[in-house]
C-alpha cells in the first residue's frame, strides 16, 4: 500500500530535506540503522524525487538523518534519558554555561533544533558553519562507565521524528520535537563555538574521574628540524605555558584539560581549554584574549608576554633557540662588551651573545657545505666551450624537425595540459602511443616520427585494469615498442630529489632503450617530492631534476600530462609550467553556455597547441568508442556551435511531417528569433526543400534527403 502524499512522514521528511539534512529511510528490523547502502550518502544526498519515490512505497515507517558533510556539517549532541535525568542535565549545562561566560550560546542552541528520542533522551541538532563536523564523541559518562552525553558527527546516523519507538523502548514511544521546534531552526554556529559546547557539555555532565595531565617541555629547547620558532614551541606542554602565568589547572575529560584564570579560583567555573597538541580556547571575557576562535601555542606566548605581537614573539623564541636551528658545537667563551650603555651581566647581553655565537655558527656550516658541494660536482660538471661569433653563424642551420609534424618538435618537451575528465588519457594511451611506435597520423593528420627505441609510459593516475583494456582498444602493432610502468598510488618510486634516485631511473630508462617518456599526470610526483605545483620555485627544482634524469638516459623528448586549471583553459599552477615546454597542449571540454560549467555528458572536446614553430587554434575533435581513436574535425567553436543549431533545428521535421518558416521556427527549442535565420539559410542551400503549402497560402518545407540529427 503506498503513503498517501500529505502522510505525516513524508511532510517529516519533506521538512528535514528542505532544511538541508541528508534523510534517509531507517531499517524496519527494528534497530536504529538506516536502510540499505546508505554509506553512499556519507558523501552525497539523495535527491527529494529518490526519497519520495522510496518513502511512498509504503514499506518504511521511520526516517532518519546523516550527520556531516552529507547534511552541511551537522553535529548532534545527545543526552541520554529518562526524561528527569535529561532535564536535571540540561540544568547542570545551563549553570555551567554561566560560570564560563557562555550562557548565549547555549541559550541560543537550546532554542533551536531539538527533538525528544523514543527512550526520552534529547537530541540537540547544530550546523558548523566554518569547518567539518567532528567524529561521534562521548562528552560525558558516569562514575559506572555509562554514557551521559555524546555526540554523533561525520557519517553518523540519527533516528529523527515522526519515527515510532526501536528495539528497547517502550511500546508507543515515538520520536518526536520539543514544543515548536522544527529542522529550520537549526542553530549554525563556528567550529570554535562548538568547542565550546563540547567542554561545557563535559564539564556540566561528566562524574568520572580526572587526573591532572602535565606533558613535560624538552629539557634542551633548541630542536633539530623543527620548523620555526613557532612550530618548535608546540613542543612545550600547555602546563609550563599557563601554570608560570598564573592559571591553575582544573580537570580533564578524554580529550581536554580544563584551566581557571588567574585571580579566580576552581569553583567560581573554568575559563579555558586546550588539547595538548592542539589549540587553547578561552571562554572567559574577563582575560583580554579572542573567545571565538582557537589559540595555539605560540599565540598564546605572544598574548602573555609580547601584547600578542606573534613576530615579536617569534624573535625572542629564535633567540632562545627554537625553530629549524644548526647543532652549535662548545665555543671559546664569549667575551661581551662593556662599553658605556651595556648590560653584560643582564639577560639581553646572555641572548645577545647566544645569538651572535648561533649565527657565526649557521654561516660557518653554509660556507664549509657549499665548499664540499662545490668540490664533489668540480669533477662531474662538463667542460666548457666557446665558438667564435663569425664560426657560430656560419655554421648550417639543421632542418626543423618534429617528432609529431606541426606539433611536437624533435628533441623537445611536450605540456599536456587538460581539464578534469577531457579524456588526457584516451588521448595519450589510445592516441600518441600508436603513433610513436606505430608511425600512424596523430589525431587523423598530424604525421609522427616513429620511434626506433620504446616510448615509456609512466602511469601515475588510471587503474591497470582500465589502461589495459584502453590499450588493447588502441590495437598497437609495435606492443614491444612500448614500456608501461604502473605508477599509482606508488609515486615516491621516483626519488628524483636525490642524486642517488635520478640516477637509478636513468639507468632504468636507458635499460629500456626509452627514446620518449611520457609522465601521465605530475602532480601525483610533485606530491610525493613534497613539491607546491604553485611555487615556481617547486616547479623549476622539479624540472631540474627530471631534465638531468631523462639526459642522462639519453631522452631527448618526453610529454608531461597536467590537470588544466583556470576554468580548464590552460595548466594550473605556477607559471613556470608554460616556460619549461617546447610546446604547451590544451585539451577542454566545451563549456555550457549559460553556467559556464563543462557540459557533462558527451561534450565537445577541443585541442589547441601552441610553442616553439607550433600554432594551431582550438580544433574539435570527433571520436570513436570503439578503437578510442581521436580526430581533427577542421572546426573551430563557432562552426561547432553553427552545426548543433542546425542539428536543433532540423529535429522538428523528425516526424516527417511539412512545416511553414513560422511553425517551424516555433517548434524549435530555442526560439523563432534564433531560428528562422538558420532556416531560411537551410531553404537557400537546398537542405530544406519546398513541399507545399499550408490552408493558408504559407510555403512548406521538408528536408531534401535524411539527414543525420547530431
């Protein structure tokens, strides 16, 4: 039997929906599991029509939500029942939330999205606006080791009203809201805010035991490999940070230590609370300290001791010897000055001089390093030439020589750069392969040098399983010409970083007899050298290295495959990327008019190249399923587009039936403006031929022969 559309669950539903919660049916067992595959909504939400369509079979008599990303980063706080023991809790959170300055808040939440479960526990529902929901948390258990208060949070599955009671519970229980609450009074707060709720939730409701949890600092302040001075001074336990300033320390709960400010004593209420690798969050607005927001280790510093200027702060910690420093081995002993205005006995003569000696010490190794590094690459580094101006220019110019005729010269680098899901690999698997080992026309035109050695395909990115059956498609000839090195998920095989690893590939190369090498796609290696493709730096270092790997190999040509960015019309990243190729190759997709978003399904796909004696506009290209093979059409975006419109057009006379300019023109989908230009111009070419006429003296017209609609 089906339910009816106005049926009290479907408007249920209907309303969670609409106030952005990921609904899904519950199971029918019994049990407070949702129904079916449903992990597939952890990351996406099914669309109303699907949940109608499920929800009016009539087989469901439950719902419930996905809490997360799937809902917009939504969080539930529970606190369990009975219903006394859930109001004496919500009185204990209250107070709490006064003692810790934070009683709006709470007030604000408690206001909002809350229902009573089938066991007369309270569901509390919030929104984190400015980050991801945390996992499902327990915020408070009892002495005995029971659960007074949690949380569900990414991927988490809620039971919501109008549900009837699950397993347990007792018999016409019911999930239901409290008073007027709905889904759209969801409170959205900041993920701050939400830390705050869960230490006050903690600190209200929780009666196990605490003990006082004390990380000690390292005994030597100066850390090898630390970072900056920032980054060493996390090392440094939020106890000897805050208890020298005053704070004494009150209680913990599984993740949290909780702290009360100076001048205020344990039981006036806390005033903050750090994660010891984490931030510090303060609550009271009698510190002069952000209460929004979380506050790190070297912020904190920087508030107590430098009015919160974090360089300042970041100064004296180098002095002290934090950050990414030298070891400095035992000096002679630092005789300080004692010239008039000087305090050689004081702490800034002692930092002064620690300073000095630290940076005498950095230079000293800079110098000795690059002394070495200078005298182990004398011996590798080729001789030098010089060729007289007059013998340079009359020496003969070699012909210009391509490896694919018009677009890919000889001895040079290829930038491939496409847009997401263009079909970069289609066109190099299915594609340039065949034509470098098989001496085909690339893209139907284009004629390619054949290769005497291997091409080496370096897969970073498609599953075997599916380049395989791309290849086989492809129908190469020349199989052994052709080297496949399956690369993904596995990209730090290639240690271009260090001598050791550029060298170990280039043996691997030349033990190939690789003539071209194809890396297909980069950033995959760029991760895994720790490398930012937006750094030019980065980009140049990684050229650098697999410039020096492929010469010494012996490789004279070699395509790289990169994502396209900015809007998918060119390569993202730095701009570095466009100086290293001889030639740059854009692949995109054909945008839709009216989003600017890339037309998903079938779309167009165009290449344009452009570089050292290589210029060729955007070109449609036309495929076939079957072999993959890609093909230059001759036409540019207009053409394309005039094409479609023509293709528009002519669907109207499908049914074969005679049609005037002006019914036509009105039965087309985009409008008698726009088409009765293009059906006039079809009547003069021939394509459209007179038939007749209409009752009231109106030309007809049917297509001059069965045309193909595209």
């Amino acid at each position: 039997m089906r339910t009816p559309a106005d049926h009290p669950l479907l408007t249920a539903a209907r309303d969670w929906f609409d106030a952005g919660y990921c609904v899904v049916p519950s199971h029918e067992d019994g049990s407070k599991r949702p129904f079916g595959r449903w992990k597939e909504y952890q990351n996406w939400r099914m669309g109303w029509d699907d949940l109608q369509a499920l929800l009016s079979t009539g087989r469901y008599t439950g719902i419930g939500v996905i809490c997360g990303q799937a809902s917009g980063n939504v969080e539930m706080i529970e606190i369990e029942g009975p219903t006394e023991v859930a109001a004496v809790a919500i009185g204990k959170v209250v107070t709490e939330a006064k003692t810790r300055d934070c009683f709006d808040l709470v007030n604000r939440v408690l206001s909002g999205c809350i229902s009573r479960s089938a066991g007369d526990g309270l569901h509390i529902f919030i929104r984190v606006t400015d980050g991801p929901a945390t996992g499902n948390t327990k915020l408070a258990m009892s002495a005995e080791g029971q659960v007074i208060a949690e949380t569900r949070g990414e991927g988490g599955f809620v039971i919501t009203a109008p549900t009837p009671g699950r397993k347990g519970h007792r018999e016409g229980s019911v999930y239901v809201f409290i008073g007027s609450s709905n889904p759209a009074r969801t409170v959205e707060v900041t993920s701050a805010e939400r830390d705050i709720l869960h230490a006050v939730f903690s600190a209200a409701l929780n009666e196990a035991s605490d003990t006082p949890a004390h990380h000690p600092s390292p005994e030597r302040p100066i850390l090898r490999d630390a970072g900056s001075p920032l980054d060493a001074y996390r090392a440094t336990s939020w106890a000897d940070i805050l208890i020298p300033a005053g704070w004494t320390w009150s209680h913990r709960d599984d993740t949290r230590d909780y702290w009360v400010r100076p001048g205020k004593s344990k039981a006036e209420g806390i005033s903050a609370s750090t994660i010891e690798d984490g931030p510090l969050v303060n609550f009271s607005t009698n510190v002069a300290w952000p209460t929004d927001q979380g506050l790190s280790k070297g912020q904190v510093y920087a508030l107590l001791h430098h009015g919160g200027d974090v360089g300042a702060a970041s100064r004296e910690l180098s002095l002290r010897g934090y950050g990414n420093q030298p070891y400095i081995p035992p000096l002679p002993e630092w005789q300080v000055s004692t010239e008039p205005g000087t305090d050689p006995a004081g702490e800034q003569a002692d930092l002064y001089a620690l300073a000095v000696q630290r940076k005498y010490a950095e230079l000293k190794l800079l110098d000795d390093a690059k002394a070495m590094l200078a005298t182990a690459k004398a011996g590798q580094a080729p001789p030098l030439a010089g060729i007289a101006l007059h013998d340079f220019l009359d020496a003969p110019d070699a012909p210009v020589r391509y490896r694919v005729d018009g677009l890919w010269p000889a001895e040079g680098r290829v930038l491939l750069a496409a847009a997401a899901k263009s079909g970069k690999t289609t066109m190099v698997a299915a594609n340039l392969l065949p034509s470098l080992v098989d001496g085909r026309e690339f893209l139907g035109r284009h004629q390619a040098q054949p290769v005497t050695g291997t091409v080496v395909l370096l897969n970073m990115e498609v599953g075997e399983n599916t380049l395989r059956r791309w290849l086989r498609s492809a129908g190469i000839s020349n199989r052994h010409k052709v080297v496949v090195e399956n690369l993904r998920g596995k990209a730090t095989a290639l240690t271009l970083h260090t001598d050791k690893g550029r060298q170990r590939l280039a043996e691997w190369l030349a033990g190939h007899r690789a003539e071209v090498v194809i890396l297909d796609p980069l950033a995959p290696v760029l991760a895994s050298l720790g490398l930012d493709e937006n750094s030019n730096a980065d980009v140049a270092r990684f050229f650098a290295w697999w410039s020096e790997a492929l010469t010494l190999a012996g490789v004279r040509d070699d395509v790289v495959v990169h994502h396209a960015g900015h809007a998918g019309q060119r390569s993202r990243g730095a701009s570095r990327l466009l100086d290293e190729p001889d030639a740059v190759w854009t692949l995109t997709r054909e945008a839709d008019e009216e989003t600017g978003e890339f037309v998903p399904l079938e779309p167009v796909r165009y290449l344009s190249a452009y570089g050292r004696d290589v210029e060729m506009q955007p070109e449609a290209l036309a495929f076939d399923p079957a072999t993959k093979a890609l093909a230059l059409t001759g036409k540019g975006k207009a053409e394309m587009k005039g094409d479609r419109d023509v293709a528009e057009v002519l669907k109207v006379w499908q049914d074969g039936l005679p049609r005037s300019i002006k019914r036509a023109a009105d039965d087309c989908s985009f409008g008698r403006n726009k088409a009765e230009p293009i059906i006039k111009r079809l009547i003069s070419e021939g394509v459209l031929e007179p038939s007749g006429k209409t009752p009231n003296g109106y030309a007809t017209y049917l297509p001059s022969a069965v045309i193909e609609v595209i």
